[in-house]
C-alpha cells in the first residue's frame, strides 16, 4: 500500500514546557482543530484526551508521554491551503520527576514546540528542557500561551527567552490586547491582524492592524526582518538595497535558520480561550522539519564496535527504529513506541535487536491517539507507531533489519536521587509485588529495585517524591498490589578526596587445592560525574590476563557496598600496577577477593567522604512572606542564589541538599497561607558536612 502522505508532508514533533504552562491544553486545541476530537477535552475538568491516566486526570499534570497522530490543512490565511500535514505529536510532561519521558521523547522527535506561561515567562524547568533540546539538537518554535492570564506581558517573556535561553529568538506575531482584552494577534510577516470569532475561535477573521499597533508592529517586523535576511546573502543585498524582500523568500531563509537551530520564532496566544493555535500548526508545518530535512541518522556497526553506519530518511533503504518508550497497557499487555528512521515495515515481519542478538517479530502495529488505538499494516520512514508482545525490547533499543544490523545511539538517562522502602502486605502481595516492580522498571528508565540482602528489604528509587508517589499508586491499582512504604530516603554516594595505594592478598591454604590472589593497586578521585575508570597497567605478566576482569569485578563490587556508610562510591579512578600469582592456587574467586580488599583499603586510606544530592530549587511567594522564607530555607542548609520580583510576587532562586526538602511543601503552604508554591530539580552531588556525615553513618548503623 503506498503513502498516504509523501514524507515531506510529515512533522514529528513534541509540544514541551514547564509544568503549568499549558501544554496539554495546547495539544487539546491541536487535536480539536484537526479533528482527531470533536469536542475539547479540559485538563481542570478531568477531560484531557493526552492525560488518559487515572493518576494524570486526578492531579491535573501529564505523567507519560502521549503519541498522537493528526491531519493538517493550513488555514487560508497564514498557509498554503492545496497542501495536507501529518503531525505526529507527543505530549510530553513538565514535571521534573518524569524527566525520562522528555528526554526519551525529544531523541526520537524532529521539531518541537515549546509552550511558556505569559505572566511567568522562562521558568526553571523550561530552561532544563530547553536544554535537553538542546542536547538532541531539536528545531523548534515557541508558543507564549495564557496571554488572557491577569498580568500577562507578552514583552517581558519574549525578553525572558532571549536572556535566559537563546539570543536568537524572533518574533513573528504581536498579541492584540492583553489579559480580558485579548483578541487576535498581529502576523508580523504580513503584516495584517488575525481575530478569532465562534465559540472555539474556529472563525478566523484577517483584518487591518489597530490604527493604535500600527507604528509597533512596524518596529517589531523591521526587527524580525533584520534578523531574517541576515540569514541569507542574496536577502540581505536586496534588503540593504532598500528593495522589499518577497514574503517566500524571507519564509524559505527562516525554514532554513530553524532547521539549522540558528533561529528560533515565537508565536503568541492563549490556548484556553481558542486564540493562536491555528496559525501556531501553520508555523509547524512551514518553519519545522520533515524527516527529510534531517542529517541522516548515525549508527554503530554492532560487529566492530565503529560508528560507521549511516541510515538515510528513505522508504527504501534497509529498515531501522529506535524503541523509545515500552508502557504496560491494561487491553494489550506491553506495548514498544518506536520511531521509524528509514525503510518500512510490514506487520508480520522479524526484526533483530541488536543489543540481545534476538529476533522480535512484529504482530500488530498500532497507530496511536493517546490510549485510543488504530490497527495499521504498514508503516514508514517518519512514522510513530506502537507493537505489541516484544519479548526483550528495552527503552532505547534499536529494532532493525536483520541484514544490515545498526545500533542507533542510544538514550543515557540520569540516576534516581531518592528511594523508598516497599513491603508487601501478605505473601500473595509478594509474588504479585515481584511482577509489578519488574514491570514498572521495564517501562521507566529512571526507576531502579534493590533487594538489599541482610535486612532482606525491597527498596525503589526514582527522580523525586511525586515520581514515586505515582509508580507506588499505580502497583495498587494496575497490578492490585497492597504494600507498606516507607519514609523516603536520600541517595547518598561516596567517594574519595585524595590518592592512595593499597594491596590485597587473599591465601588460603586448608589441605588440597588452597587461593592465592595478590593486587597492588592506586586509586585516584575523578571530577563528578566522570563514573568509575579502570586502568590496567600490569607489566611483565606478573597478573597472568585472563585474572585482569576478576580484580576489575572485585573492585566494582567494593565499590557498591561503600566504605564509609554502605553507599555506592563514584567518580574514582583505579589503577591495577603490580601483584603476584600461584601457578597452582591462583584463581578469578582469589583475584577477585584480593581486588575487593586491596579497593577498600586504597579507599580508606585516600579520605573516603559521603556525597549528597544537591537540588535546584525556585519558589514563588507573595512579597509579603519573603523574610520567613528565605529564614526557613537558610536554616534548611539552603544557599539562596538571585531573587527576582515578578508582578507582586517574589521569585527565590536557591540550591539545598535533597535530604531537608521532605515535607517542605506542607511548610511552605503554612508560611505563605497556602499562596506559595516551589519547583526544584536535580543539580549535583556534594559533600555532606562532616556533623551530618556522622549522623548519617549512626543512622544506617542502627
């Protein structure tokens, strides 16, 4: 069966944001004008087609990322209305803690818009996001939503992107009227204003500019202009040459400069009250790329390790997908969201994993519209889709043609900052538990089980409370597991501050064959973030090779147990120098044995130390409470960075160890009576000071 939509036809995009910028009401509007809905789904209601979680409608935030597929027409006075887009769109959520879904989103998109709240402008989590796009190198537009909110300023948060995220923002419309007064907004490039009429705002008026924007649309476009022809010499002599630069023109050098990530425009409206959007999807399907506008996709050649491989957009060249998200579906059981790179598939046909060696074969493909289904036979460069019953496909696996095997690059996500203990309530709860847990982990990259042996304990680790929160409330209700949960628990590491050295010997001699394994070892601390590095340095064969990954294993397993507190050490580089052998006794269990001992004494010596999660936080507050919050936060171990007035409100912005912020939302409310409000993330590892080191190694010894 041929295309539907010739590929150049096709948009892969993600809507991003903060939390609370309106994202899912910008995709409510999207699937509404496009007619994928035929009535507008509300997020304060409950009705958001995107969230089609319990636990999303229940607290009015997106905690996965939903796919969608929809069909464009541009309207008739912004775009070209002979020509029909498909958009594939993922909703993604704003929440830090579901910080995997955006990043696992944005690797597999082209284009992206970002959505920002007229009244707040750049706020902390739009510029993590902005950064992850950054990170993949996504094309993207952005949408200043809510300019009907009282105290929206359309100026102050288009100055906001180009301090805090880009410089090479421009403005293509200017909103006409602001707060209640909010009508239409002006097209720059045509310089006429766009009013939107009915119920939905699906009446789209062109009319003159307000006699009283006239002159400020004018300054506003000479600006965009500028910019726009700068791209481009053969615009910028005629622009120079006081000619007018044609309209196609100056929309073909601002595709290009989008594409290429050297310009970023920005569109405005309020999607809430139906204005903006349409001319929005126009932008999408005129400034942002179609799978053809990419590079073609690097791989590696999974026989020789290299980076050699190369897969164009293109229906006929050997077929390759990346897995980007794997959901347990309550109807169909796991369900792999995968994007097609290049060459089409057919439902029925094997493909290989590179990563397990095996085949996956493909029964149904799916076209997804949020939890709505639709069964499709084929699919093709650009597309995403869903299958179902894939034995050993993770998050970020590569599903390929198995004679021409690539492994496309792979998603690196961040460690969980925050655990929990977990028991079930009765031994039928257990099994069950074992199941969820491993189910759960499969779907979310970010979410680790350890079973710690001695207490025989389950502990579950994530980005933050809420994540938490959420995977725990979904055990119950999915997989109808009753379980007790402990008190969240702060992911501590260790590492060390100096150089040392150390041996370890391990004899033994009783009767028979005895051990003997001896290492000599030097370790060294790695700036953060660096991991572990394992050097092997052994001359003149007085470690026999084939003993080398024996001490490697050994001092990898030192280094989980810790050796201040029992916490994971990181950032420390080892180097294996010298030892002996047993011609007889020697073996990897002796080797192995003497790497462990030889690790922890080095890591005693070079001044072990406990490192703790640091966040980034920002709160919101009526002036008036500043004092009593800046105090509490001091004496939470809090460093207060820069403090901003936004409207009447006071913006803090502060680093603070992870472990003082439990509970500090119930704190916050009594302070500011129930008006604050705070977002933080994760920003490094530091040392703890040494009275709560000390503290912390009494607590995890009783």
């Amino acid at each position: 069966m041929p295309r539907e939509y010739p590929i150049e036809k096709t948009r892969d995009i993600g809507i991003i944001a903060h939390i609370d910028a309106g994202k899912t009401t910008v995709s409510e509007r999207v699937l509404f004008y496009t007619g994928i809905s035929h009535k507008i789904g509300e997020v304060h209601d409950g009705g958001a087609i995107m969230d089609w979680m319990e636990q999303e409608r229940e607290r009015g935030i997106t905690i996965t990322s939903a796919a969608t597929t929809c069909f464009w027409t541009p309207s008739q006075f912004t775009g070209d209305k002979t020509k029909k887009y498909r958009i594939n769109i993922i909703d993604t959520p704003g929440h830090i803690d579901f910080t995997a879904e955006v990043q696992r989103s944005l690797r597999v998109l082209d284009g992206a818009v970002v959505v920002f709240d007229g009244v707040a402008g750049v706020e902390p989590q739009s510029e993590t996001v902005w950064r992850q796009a950054d990170k993949f190198k996504v094309p993207r537009i952005c949408f200043i939503n809510k300019l009907d909110r009282t105290g929206a300023s359309f100026e102050k948060s288009f100055q906001s992107i180009l301090d805090k995220l880009t410089p090479n923002a421009i403005t293509m419309q200017l909103p006409i009227g602001l707060e209640q007064e909010h009508k239409g907004v002006v097209d720059l490039l045509k310089m006429k204003a766009i009013m939107f009429d009915g119920d939905f705002g699906q009446i789209i008026r062109e009319e003159e500019i307000p006699e009283n924007m006239k002159k400020d649309a004018k300054k506003w476009r000479d600006k965009m202009i500028e910019k726009i022809v700068a791209e481009d010499d053969s615009a910028m002599e005629k622009y120079l040459g006081g000619e007018e630069v044609p309209m196609e023109k100056l929309k073909e050098v601002l595709r290009k400069a989008v594409i290429d990530y050297k310009l970023v425009p920005v569109f405005c409206g309020s999607a809430l009250k139906n204005k903006g959007v349409q001319p929005m999807l126009d932008a999408v399907c005129d400034y942002l790329p179609s799978p053809i506008d990419m590079p073609a996709i690097k791989g590696i050649n999974p026989k020789t390790g290299e980076e050699t491989e190369e897969r164009r957009a293109d229906d006929s060249e050997k077929f390759s997908a990346l897995a980007f998200k794997v959901a347990t579906d309550p109807f169909v059981g796991a369900l792999t969201y995968f994007r097609v790179y290049s060459g089409t598939l057919i439902s029925g046909s094997y493909l290989l994993n590179p990563r397990t060696g095996d085949k996956e074969r493909i029964g149904r493909i799916l076209r997804m519209h949020s939890a709505e289904r639709e069964e499709v036979k084929e699919v093709y460069t650009g597309d995403i889709a869903a299958t179902v019953g894939l034995k050993n496909t993770r998050t970020g696996d590569t599903l390929c043609d198995e004679t021409a095997s690539v492994i496309l690059e792979q998603i690196i996500f961040p460690e969980p900052v925050i655990g929990i203990r977990i028991e079930p309530q009765s031994k039928a709860d257990q099994e069950k538990m074992g199941l969820a847990l491993k189910r759960l982990s499969e779907e979310d990259p970010t979410f680790r089980i350890k079973s710690d042996i001695e207490t025989g304990e389950t502990i579950i680790s994530g980005m933050g409370e809420l994540h938490l929160e959420v995977l725990v409330d979904r055990m119950k209700r999915e997989f109808k597991v009753e379980a007790s949960v402990g008190r969240p628990q702060v992911a501590y590491k260790e590492t060390i501050k100096e150089e040392a050295q150390a041996e370890g010997k391990f004899i033994k001699q009783s009767g028979g064959r005895g051990q003997y394994g001896h290492v000599m070892l030097k370790v060294k601390p790695l700036e953060r973030g660096k991991g572990f590095v394992f050097n092997d340095e052994i001359k003149g064969g007085s470690i026999p090779k084939e003993y080398i990954p024996a001490v490697e294993k050994g001092i990898k397993e030192a280094m989980s147990k810790g050796v201040v507190a029992g916490y994971l050490m990181m950032d420390i580089e080892v180097t294996l120098y010298d030892g002996s052998f047993h011609e007889v006794d020697s073996s990897e269990n002796a080797f192995k044995i003497a790497g462990s001992m030889a690790f922890q004494e080095a890591a005693k010596r070079a001044k072990a130390v406990i490192l703790e999660p640091i966040m980034k936080l920002e709160v919101i507050i009526p002036s008036d409470f500043f004092g009593d919050v800046i105090g509490d936060l001091s004496s939470r171990r809090g460093k207060i960075g820069q403090t901003d007035d936004r409207n009447n409100l006071k913006i803090i912005d502060a680093t603070i160890p992870l472990a003082q912020m439990f509970g500090y939302a119930t704190t916050l409310r009594s302070l500011t009576e129930g008006r604050g409000n705070f977002t933080m993330e994760f920003d490094k590892y530091e040392e703890v000071p040494g009275n709560i080191a000390q503290e912390i190694i009494e607590g995890k010894r009783r």
